[in-house]
C-alpha cells in the first residue's frame, strides 16, 4: 500500500512537470536532506517546472546523493530510485 502510494506521488509529480524543449539542467549534491527538501530545491530553481507533492509524507525519507547536469525529471527519478520509492 505505501509502494503504491509512493508510485502515486511519483506520477503526480512528473506528469506535473512542463517539460520545455530545452530541458533545464541541475547540478546538486544532497547530503541527508529530506526527500521533501531536496524537491522543494528541485522547484526553487525555476525554468518552466512547477513541483507539486505532499511535503509531510516524504519528510522521512532521507536523500544522500549527487545529481550532475540532469534535467528537473531525471534528477526526481534519480532521487526516487535511491530511496526506492
């Protein structure tokens, strides 16, 4: 139930994305932040993305990891795939 709850907030949050024909690009290194802080940075960056997620249900999930050159929605994913959400 929760994986799927998780898959849920996933989709929500890449189907949200408008995704330019140049994709803006991020660079990153997230030490032990939450996964909510790490999206929250993700959305601050401006360009043409607008992140919307429940910020209490990610609070939990720690994100140790370092995203190079990616754009918005690979960076997203590479969080996911850390925490296997």
């Amino acid at each position: 139930m929760i994986m799927n709850r998780f898959k849920l907030i996933y989709l929500l949050i890449v189907f949200s994305l408008a995704i330019p024909v140049y994709a803006q690009r991020v660079t990153r290194s997230f030490n032990d932040v939450s996964m909510s802080e790490a999206l929250k940075w993700l959305n601050e960056q401006g360009g043409e993305y607008s992140i919307s997620f429940l910020y209490n249900d990610l609070e939990d999930f720690r994100v140790t990891t370092s995203v190079k050159n990616k754009s918005v929605p690979d960076a997203i994913q590479q969080l996911i795939e850390i925490n296997r959400l």
